[in-house]
C-alpha cells in the first residue's frame, strides 16, 4: 500500500510535463512552413510576402507562382539568395488557407497559415492604451498587450489564452532581452543612472547648485538661476527634479517666489531638457525605440541614433516650454493663476496659499552625500564631460570603421555604432566619478558602490517599462498592425499632416496615463513604420521629404514629454510638487494654461508648417517671437523682490 504513495508524486510531474510537452507542440508545429516561408498570421486584404527557398531548377516545369485562396500571383528568383519571392499575396477569407506553389497547374509545394480581420491587429496596442487609461498602470497595460498580442497570433481557444500567457512572456519578452542592440541599452541606462548615484553621493551634483545659487539676488534672478541649474542638471529628469526643487525652495521662499512658480520651472525644465541633450539617462530609451521602429522599414538605412539627431531640431515644444520658462522669468511677467499665487507671494510673503495641502519633500536621502563632505562641482563636471566625450569620440570611432576616415562627419555619425558608444561613455563615466571620489576620501569602495546601485535601482522600472515596449513592438511587427493601418489611413491621410496628429495623439495618451517612457514605449515601434508606409505610398520615400519621418518622431518624444509635464498623475509632476513643497493641485493648475499656450504654439506655427516643408528654423523663431508676444500682451507684471528674512520665517512656520 504504501509503494503507490510513493510513486504517485513522480507520476504526477511525468504526466504534468507530458501535458505541458503537449501544449507546447501545436505552436510548434504550427509555425513550420515546411519549403515555403509565409507569415502566420496574415490579415484579410492585405498584401504579405511569401519566399520559397531553391534555385532556378523550380522552373524546370514553367514559372513557378503562389496560389492563395484561388488566387496566383508569380514569384520572381533572387539569384543572390537562391530563393524565389512574391510580395503581392493577398486573400479575402478567414481562416486557415492553403498556400500552394504552382507551374503549369502541378502543385510543388504546399503549406497552409491563418488569415485574421486587419482590425485584431490594432488589438495589442489598443487595448494596451484603454487599459493605461483606465488603470493608470504602464506596466501591466503593456504586459496586457502582449498576451493579447500573443492569443491573437495563435489561435481565439480557450488554450491560447494559457498559452498566451507563456508565450508573452517564453517567446516575445525574450526575444526583446535576446536582442544584442536592446541589452547595450538596457547596460548604458543603468550604468549612467549609477553615476548619477555616485555623482550625487560624493557632493558633486550639490557642487553644481552652490555655485549657481549666488547669482540669486532678486526674485527675477531667482527664477533665472533655478531655469539655468535645471538645465544643467540635463541627465536626469528624476535627478532634476530632485535636486533642483529640494536645493532651490529655501532660496526661492526667501526671495518671495511662489511655491507654484518654482515646480513650474522644475517641471518645465526638467523632462523637456533631458529628452533634447545629446547624452541622458533618455536617450538609451529613446534611441532603443527607435532602433525597434526602423530595423524593419526596407529601403531606410540610416541608424537610430542619426535620426535621434536629426530629430531634435523638430522638438518644438520642448525647445519652446524651456524658452518659455526664460521669458516669464526674465520679464517678471505672469498671467492666470500663477498671476494670483505670485502676487500673493509677493503681497503676503505666503510662498503657499493658506489651504495648500503639502506632502513631505522627497530628498533622495539615499543619495545624499555623508556629513562633512565637500561640494565640488568639479566631482560632477568631470564624469559628465568624460561621458560625453566618450560617447562621442565612440561615434566618430565606430562610425570610421564603418565607412572610413575620409567620409564626411555626417556620414561617420550616421554610420556610427552608437550602442557600442553609449556603453564606452556610460562605463568610463561611471569609472571616473569613482576614481574621483575614492581618490579624494570622499567616500570609500563600500559607499561608491552602494551610491552606484542606488542609482542603478532608479532605472529598473524604466527597464522593464522599455522590454515590455519592446515585446509590444514584436508583436505588432507579428500581426502587421503598421500594413493595417496604412492600408486605412494612407490613402487619405496627407503626409504633411501626420507629425501633428502624432504630437495630439502622444500627448493625449502621456496626460491621461502619466507617463511620457510609456507613451513612447506604445506609439514610437508603430507610428514610425506607419509614417515610412504613407511616405512611401504618396511616392515620398526620398531623402527631400525625410523631414516628415524625423518630425513625427520628434511629435512622439515631444508629445509624450508634453503630455507628462501636465498630467496630475505623472511621476515628474508629483515629484515636481513634493521637492518644491507646492500642494499637487495648484501645481497643475497653475502650470497648465503655459503649458498650454506652449504647446498649442508649437504645433500651429512649428510643427504643422514644418510637416509641409518649412524650415525647422523658421518654426522656432516664430515660435519664440509669438510667445513673446502673447506673454507681453496678455502677462501682468509682478513686482520685483529682495530677499527677506521674514519671508524665509514665515515659510519655515508654514
């Protein structure tokens, strides 16, 4: 009696493999083409391509074709590959169909796929943005997208459900982590985020902020000191945050500025000049991005980090909101409810309004430099500039190897290796703010590296955020969502139109989800093929219209920080409020008619003309002199102030 209970464990995990073993093979099998590769699935109505393998001797017989749902097309050789190939494959119906090579009516070869309505393509991404709405959760939204993604390319079953799952997760997750390009990234963004760390703890960072701080005489002054050292903190947008408010808010409650008119500089300063510098703890996520949204555009060659670059000029609100941040400190001009809370400030020496609801300050005490330890912004400036020349020089010496010292400069960058780059200047940063900071006695081995992972912990969410963007990307690649949506909207949708409808649509999701990595996790791997697609479709594929293709991907980057900067549920907009002890509400309150004036400016007069060819240029100027205007004209000068001692009294108290 006793030998069955004994056994029963083991034949319980046999037959539980066995099951498994089981589910796993209909996939598998599922997915051999045998001697024809075709998609499986492909969408109702929609061309796709399908590649047989062998040489010329398949004509022995006659030109070989494909037949498709009673419907044959001819496949043409490719010598070089040794394949036969037909691009035009279309079927009407739903289903499994039979895909049969054919010559002179004798089948060849045969194999079958399923064919799905377009419209379950946008699925994924669809209900991966409903569910970001709703919930306000990016991750779970995305990784909701996936199995979505995943079920749809099986099979609607109750077992594709289960196995959805598992392939979610076994096929597309790793697939995004097998990729060699998206692990440089994944080590580039922790790795910067660990000198940060180390930066931060050996007093570097705070280096930075006194020697700024001493220019704030006035409460102009002010405001102006507290938009410069926002953008010179540009590697962080969290760091930014962080150390700009935290330091910032004693010298501003001196001076009689309004908590609201401090998180408006920091968060205006803060998400917009870390997506435009060269080298932040963004662009790694950016640049990974698009890299996932061109690899499979045939007929585009340039390399992601040349169209980040080539992109930057079309970031008009970005460029405007810090412009904008300038202007009003400058011109001591305000209009709106920022009007009201200045001149309170100014009036009362209230720096808060008497129902503010203030949560404590978030200070990063994790990163906080030990006691006695000397602010040297020396300590910071070095490890930035070794970063970003080593970040450079990786280009020029990367992208010489690809094409030769004589090329011109342009052509070097566009050919760099920037992944490569990134990890050289990333490490040799991170190695130099160490050596920096144990060669000083600052802090010991122990300290730097616990600085260092700390820092690194900072970026963990953002990575799992940019994998799952990436499996999300796969599996619209999987479904051809982009071909869907082409065949929808690019026979009346004018090409000069679509960067602006990205920004509308980036900002709208960013806004209402709170989260501009997200956004763009969502919209970069399917807006830019859909734009290439509509380029090519209005025959407008050539370098002279390329500047559409690098303003949409500007509108996504642009519109996700547009829509994160206003948002009251944005991680940087709450960080925003708590690091200048403004009460949340009135932050985004007063925040959002600038922020809206921006942006409304931005796509009217930069990114709509320039989507029709108008020089970048012309859109920022314009831009910068409308902006001015409106700020001169419908501003209301507030009044000037010295620093007071009881004004610094009476915030303490509050």
């Amino acid at each position: 009696m006793t030998r069955p209970l004994v056994t029963l464990p083991g034949m319980r995990a046999l037959f539980i493999g066995i099951g498994l073993f089981v589910l796993m093979m209909p996939t598998a099998l599922g997915q051999e083409q045998g001697a024809i590769d075709v998609p499986d699935p492909v969408l109702n109505g929609i061309e796709f391509s399908v590649t047989v393998p062998g040489d010329s001797s398949l004509a022995a017989s006659g030109t070989p074709a494909v037949r498709v749902g009673g419907r044959t097309v001819p496949l043409e050789y490719n010598a070089d590959a040794e394949e036969w190939i037909s691009e035009e494959v279309t079927t009407a119906s739903s289903g499994t169909v039979s895909v049969d090579v054919v010559s002179n009516g004798e089948v060849l070869r045969s194999t079958s796929t399923r064919s799905i309505p377009g419209w379950l393509s946008l699925l994924p991404p669809l209900l991966a943005i409903g569910m970001a709405l709703v919930y306000r959760k990016v991750v779970p939204a995305l990784f909701f997208g996936v199995w979505i993604g995943a079920v749809t390319a099986i099979s609607f079953t109750p077992w594709a459900l289960f196995k959805g799952v598992l392939d979610a997760f076994e096929v597309y997750v790793l697939d995004a982590m097998a990729n060699p390009d998206h692990v440089a990234i994944i080590l580039f963004s922790l790795m910067i985020g660990g000198m940060v760390g180390i930066i931060s703890k050996n007093g570097g960072t705070l280096g930075i902020v006194e020697r700024l701080t001493g220019f704030a005489s006035d409460s102009r002054r002010g405001q102006m000191v507290t938009g410069v050292l926002g953008i010179s903190i540009f590697f962080d947008d969290y760091a930014n945050t962080l150390i700009v408010g935290n330091t910032m808010r004693p010298v501003t409650d001196r001076l009689r500025i309004s908590r609201e008119k401090l998180a408006y500089v920091v968060d205006s300063t803060a998400a917009p000049i870390s997506t435009v510098a060269l080298v932040t703890t963004w662009i790694g996520y950016q640049v990974g991005l698009l890299g996932t949204a061109i690899e499979n555009i045939e007929g585009f060659s340039q390399g992601a980090y040349s169209v980040f670059l080539n992109s930057l000029p079309y970031n008009f609100y970005p460029f405007l909101a810090l412009l904008f941040v300038f202007l009003v400190a400058y011109t001591g001009l305000d209009f709106g409810p920022m009007l009201e809370a200045e001149e309170r400030a100014r009036d009362t020496g209230k720096v808060l309004g008497d129902d503010a609801n203030v949560d404590e300050a978030a200070e990063g005490e994790e990163l906080e430099p030990p006691e006695g330890t000397p602010y040297r912004a020396v300590n910071a400036v070095i490890p930035i500039v070794v970063l970003v020349g080593g970040v450079l020089v990786g280009l020029y010496a990367t992208g010489v190897q690809a094409v030769g010292a004589g090329a011109s400069l342009s052509d070097i960058i566009g050919e760099a290796n920037s992944y490569t780059a990134l990890m050289w200047g990333s490490l040799l940063g991170v190695v130099v703010a160490a050596a920096l900071s144990l060669g000083q006695g600052i802090l010991d081995l122990e300290q730097t590296v616990e600085a260092w992972y700390e820092g690194l912990k900072s970026m963990l969410f953002a990575m799992i955020i940019l994998v799952l963007a990436w499996s999300l990307s796969n599996i619209t690649d999987v479904l051809h969502t982009a071909d869907y949506l082409v065949s929808v909207l690019g026979e009346w949708l004018p090409p000069g139109v679509v960067p602006a409808i990205i920004f509308v649509l980036a900002a709208a999701t960013a806004f209402a989800t709170g989260s501009s990595w997200g956004t763009m996790g969502i919209l970069m791997p399917l807006v830019i093929p859909l734009v290439w697609a509509v380029l090519a479709k209005n025959g407008m594929d050539a370098p002279t219209h390329y500047h559409i293709l690098y303003s949409s991907v500007s509108c996504v980057l642009a519109g996700s920080v547009w829509g994160d900067h206003c948002s009251p549920i944005s991680d940087t907009t709450i960080l925003s409020s708590m690091a200048s002890g403004c009460d949340h509400i009135e932050h985004v309150r007063t925040q959002l008619p600038y922020a809206l004036t921006v942006g409304t400016v931005a796509i009217l007069f930069g990114t709509l003309p320039a989507g029709f060819g108008m020089h970048w240029s012309i859109g920022l100027i314009v831009g910068a002199i409308l902006l001015g205007g409106l700020l001169w004209t419908i501003g209301t000068p507030v009044e000037t102030a010295s620093p007071s001692r009881e004004t610094a009294e009476a915030a303490v108290e509050m």
